[in-house]
C-alpha cells in the first residue's frame, strides 16, 4: 500500500488524463450534432480547423512554458511542505478537494483579471472573438495568453501549496470543465437548472460569450459556479435564442481568419464594446419569460 506522501506526489497518469479529455470530447462533438443548443453562424468545419490549431500552440506553450516550471513548484511544496495545505494536516482526499475548489476559485479572480487589465484583454479577446461558442471553442486560446498565465499559475500552487496528485487532478478536471461549458449542447432545462448550482453549465457560459458587455461581465466560473454566486456575478436570466456571440468589434468571418486571430492582441487596439458603426449593441427587446431561461 502506498503511503499518504507517495500518493500525493504522483501525477495522474498521462494515459488516464489524455483518455478522459479526448474521450469526452468526442463525445461532446457528438451531442453537438443530435442536440444542438444554438444556431451556428460559421462553416463549422472551417471554424473547428481555426480552434484546433491555435489549441495546438496553446498546448506547445504548456508543455514548454508552464509545466517545467509549475510541476516542481508542486513537488516542492509537497517534499518540504511549503504553502497553505500542507500546514493543515489532511487526509488525502480532502487536500485534493480543497486543492481543487482553491485552484479554481483563483482561476476565477484571474478570468476578471484578463477581462479587467488591458493588456491581458487583448490576449484573451482572441478566445471571446468566435463568432459561434461550441466545444472547439474551448481550445481557442492565444498562445500568449497562455505565456501570461504562467507566473499566476506558478503563484497559485506555490501559495496553496498544491501537491502533484492535486494539481495534476485539477488541470484534468479543469480541462473536462471548459469542454463542457463551450459546448453547443442542448441540455434539458430541469437538468440543467438544478446543475448551474454547482458546475458552470452551456447555457450559463453562453451568456458570458454574449457581446452585451453587461452580459460578458458575468458568470466568470471554469469548474464551479460557486465563485459567481459568492461575488454576485452570477446571471441566469438571458436565453440562448437572444444571445449574439463574440466581440462587437470583430463580427465580420472575413476578418477572424487564423492569422487575423493571432495578429490580435498586436494591432492597434479599438474598443472592443463597440460595434463597426461606433454604437454598442444593447438589448432592446424584452427577455423571453423564465420557461427558457436559467433562472428560477
């Protein structure tokens, strides 16, 4: 039997990780097909090519940015028990669950973050600028997003001291997490209702991908949804049938080709809230009853 500290201080197999994301989008891409829950704008396959690729890169600067310098900060905390969990003494269990709601409780502050500071939202717009919001969607994230990501990366394990099994198991979930809530799957309401209690769901993520820039600015959740009840930016109220995806400042197909969507953050920036007339796009008609809505 291996001991607490020897199964805290290996990661969840590779195999094992890659099977349950792959596996689960597959089996996403396929609910898409026979549930959709909105209409796409895009040739879908042209899109999901887009999407693929900058997920590629995205995976890339993981691989040599991010993991060689945040895995041994985790066995470093676990092997001389530096940061908050490991002062705590719990089982292991325990420390993996907590390890988990902290990580994405500070993931969520890092989402406002990139919606927040400038420079970030020039990198992060390059997710938001899809003109339809499904599973691909999900791997849609400039590399130098990524790049800027690391040091808060870094600090969250470091300050929570997370072990390899806890972070590993996170970056999984986390990962399972987005696949999900990009998703264009049409869950059934009742379902769905009693699940954006506690996970971020479709319909619930859908609506922080509205260009209403009130609308953006909520439901900011990746795995729980805890984080927007706590901080009262949750938002349930708006159906999918009304919701415009992307940027008001990029809704021309023409102008988010890949190497538009990459040349991004590096252009002289406009404001993002602004639609081509110069207006910001409002909601003018009144929202649809609760019956389609998230809200109860």
């Amino acid at each position: 039997m291996k001991s607490r500290s020897q199964q805290l201080g290996r990661e969840i197999p590779t195999w094992l990780s890659a099977g349950l994301v792959f596996g689960a989008l597959a089996a996403i891409l396929w609910l898409e097909k026979r549930r959709p829950l909105r209409r796409e704008r895009e040739v879908k396959l042209r899109r999901d090519a887009r999407n693929v690729v900058m997920g590629a890169m995205t995976a890339i600067v993981i691989q040599l940015a991010e993991k060689p310098l945040v895995m041994p900060l985790a066995r470093r905390a676990h092997e001389k028990r530096r940061g908050l969990l490991p002062r705590l003494g719990l089982g292991r269990v325990l420390e993996t669950v907590l390890a988990t709601i902290l990580l994405d409780y500070t993931l969520y502050i890092w989402h406002v973050l990139m919606h927040r500071v400038p420079l970030l939202w020039r990198f992060h717009r390059a997710h938001h600028a899809d003109l339809d919001l499904s599973t691909t969607t999900a791997l849609r994230f400039h590399f130098g997003e990524m790049l800027l990501s690391v040091p808060w990366r870094a600090a969250q394990v470091a300050t929570i001291g997370v072990a390899p099994r806890p972070l590993s198991f996170w970056q999984t979930l986390t990962l399972l997490a987005i696949l999900f809530h990009h998703s264009n799957v049409r869950l059934p309401m009742a379902l769905e209702r009693w699940l954006c209690r506690v996970l971020v769901t479709p319909r619930m993520h859908g609506i922080h991908h509205s260009v209403i820039e009130d609308e953006t600015n909520s439901n900011w959740g990746t795995i729980f949804s805890f984080p927007d009840y706590l901080h009262t930016t949750i938002r349930l109220n708006v159906p999918q049938q009304v919701i415009a995806i992307g940027v008001p400042a990029f809704r021309e197909s023409e102008r988010l080709r890949l190497a538009d969507v990459l040349r991004m953050p590096f252009e002289r920036q406009r404001p993002s809230q602004k639609l081509k007339s110069g207006s910001a796009p409002e909601r003018r008609e009144p929202l649809p009853g609760r019956a389609t809505t998230l809200a109860e």
